[in-house]
C-alpha cells in the first residue's frame, strides 16, 4: 500500500509499505479515503515536534481520518466489510484511573495515530480497535467523517467550558478548530459570537456559521472590539483557537470579570503568556483543552442535522501525490484555505 512518511521538516516522501494485518479478533482493517491536515500535522512538519513530542527519524502523520471496513475480525461485532467509518485516533487504555473517570483523553497509556512514535492514517489502510471507529450516518460522506474529528473538539472545549445560553463569547482564532467551536457554541445557544482572523475567507465562513462580529486581527483588535461593543464588560468565555502569544493573552483580556479563558491553541515555542494583573484582578478561570472524549457521535449528529454549512470547512482536496502541495498550503494560511483534505 501506498503510505506518506515525514522523513525530514518540511519533506514528505511516498512509499510502498506492507498492509498491516488484523492481530486481534476485535480489530478492524480500515481502507483510508480521506485524511484531514490538522494544525499539529502542521507542527510536526514545520518544527519536528510539539512539546516533547519529536519525530526521530520517519512518520506518517495524520488523525482526522474517515474510509471503509476491509476486513473484520471474528470478534467483531458492530461493522462488516464495506461499512463507511469514522476514526476515534486515540487509542486509551480502558483501565487506568483517567479512562475510568471518562476522560480517555487524558490516558497515560494512550496510543494516537500521527503522534511520535506512532505511525498515522496518510496511508490506504490502517487496523484499529472496533471501539475506535463510529459509523458514518446516511448521507454523510468521507469528508464529513473527518471533520467529525475536529467538531468533537470543539464540542469537548464547549463542554469543558460550561457554556450557558445566552453568553457572549469571543474567538481568537478561525480555522478549523476556532470554526468548530463557533459551531458548537452557536448550535449550544450561545448569545454574541464575536470571532478573529487574520484570513477574511475563513471570517466570511465564520459569518456563515454564525458569528455576530468578525475582526480582521491585521486591522483591528479583538479585545478592544470586544471591550467596546460589550461596555467594557467582556465577554463571559473567552477561547483561544490560534496558539499565539496575543491570542493567549486576548483570550483573558476579552473575558468578563468572573469569566473564563479556554485554551485551544498550540504555540511552536511551547510556552504560553498571559498578563498576571489581568488574570488575577478578574479572578479567571484558565481551561486547557486536551483533544476530546466522547464527542465523536454528538459530532457526527450535528454536522448531518444542523442547517448551518460545516461542512464547507473542507475547502481543498489532494491526492496523496500532492501532499506535500497541501502541507505548504495549509502552512502558510494561503489560497483561502480552511480545511485541505488529502484523498486515498
């Protein structure tokens, strides 16, 4: 099969590997049709690590993954071959004391697809836990299947953050993931939804799904439109979906006295800032989010009954010869990109 690795920064190279064989009677060989360039992909081919989490030597990177069943093993009970899929990439333990909290997510032991050491989903098979995979509703196709992902941490952050109806919220941030929490936080009944960009095609999508007030952050800044248009009260949650020194520090400066601040955002230094006064004097809540637990379904059911046009996230398609295209794209925010997908 056909498998894209990261053999160096900003280097991807095609090659043919073995199709890897079902080991267990619960798992599933997955055919990958479509695979999602997320912003950590992005990381990884940029700077060859996020964190502690560097690639020593070749990965295929990739988690945001949806195909079709090609094999099934003989403990399997939810798919037979053919069925369209999903792909849950983080594979949790099931036993340790995060896991029997609820929180997977936060696995000392988890295995996720396109993270050092573990090889991704830009491949044309993959095997994965029956657990791991949620079937595609009627109607939805592979490209929405990947999105699932991206909307499940949205979800995730949304939930975390306990948004009630009615509060004004501010997004620093409009790519897929800033876009994927103005959906959920709109689709939550959220009340003004102000969002930033330094990309006006991403704020004309973000007008699209809902947002009240968009600011273009090369002309105008999100906490003094914020602080004008509330007041000078705020908003009561500010999210930070950028990974920026300032959009870390917007994300408190545009939260109301008692509000919150949610942290979506990846900085390549590994560092964040924030302004001490400002935290403290408005006695904030900071909430860091760590992918998602449990989402994928409620992900799937809202991108096929909600009227408001998520899928249009996906706004460029590649094949898996042109990936490397599609990294520099997505890399460097150009062509309108919001969502590239690459094709298998």
């Amino acid at each position: 099969m056909k498998a894209l690795f990261l053999t160096g920064k900003k280097r991807v190279e095609i090659v043919d590997i073995p199709v890897p064989e079902i080991m267990k009677d619960t798992d599933v060989l997955v055919r990958i049709r479509s695979v999602g360039i997320c912003g950590s992909d992005i990381h990884y081919y940029n700077e060859g690590r996020i964190g502690d989490q560097v690639v020593e030597g070749r990965i295929i990177l990739g988690h945001e993954a949806a195909g079709e069943v090609a094999e099934a093993g003989k403990g399997v009970t939810r798919f037979r071959k053919g069925d369209r899929v999903a792909v849950e990439p983080g594979i949790s333990c099931g036993k340790c004391e995060q896991c029997l909290r609820g929180k997977p997510n936060l696995c000392r032991k988890v295995v996720f697809l396109g993270t050092p050491p573990v090889d991704g989903a830009l491949r044309e098979y993959v095997v994965m836990p029956e657990s791991n995979l949620y079937g595609l509703p009627e109607g939805l196709d592979y490209n929405q299947g990947v999105l699932s992902e991206p909307l499940a941490i949205g979800l995730y952050g949304v939930k975390l953050s306990g948004l009630s109806v009615c509060d004004d919220v501010a997004i620093a941030g409009a790519g897929p993931i800033g876009l994927s929490v103005l959906f959920s936080a709109k689709t939550a009944g959220a009340g003004r939804i102000f969002i930033s960009d330094l990309c006006k095609a991403r704020l004309d999508m973000a007008v699209k799904l809902g947002a009240d007030r968009t600011v273009l952050a090369s002309c105008e800044d999100l906490s003094e439109v914020v602080a004008e248009e509330t007041g000078g009260r705020g908003v009561d949650i500010g999210y930070d979906a950028a990974g920026k020194r300032e959009t870390f520090i917007q994300s408190t400066r545009v939260a109301a006295t008692g509000g919150k601040s949610v942290i979506y955002g990846i900085p390549e230094d590994d560092r964040m800032e924030f302004e001490a006064s400002v935290v403290r004097r408005k006695e904030l809540s900071i909430i860091n989010v760590r992918r998602s637990a449990h989402m994928t379904l409620p992900a799937l059911d809202l991108i096929g009954r909600s009227r408001l046009p998520f899928s249009s996230l996906v706004t460029h398609e590649f094949g898996i010869e042109k990936a490397g295209e599609a990294m520099e794209i997505v890399s460097g925010y150009s062509d309108g990109v919001i969502k590239a997908v690459i094709k298998l």
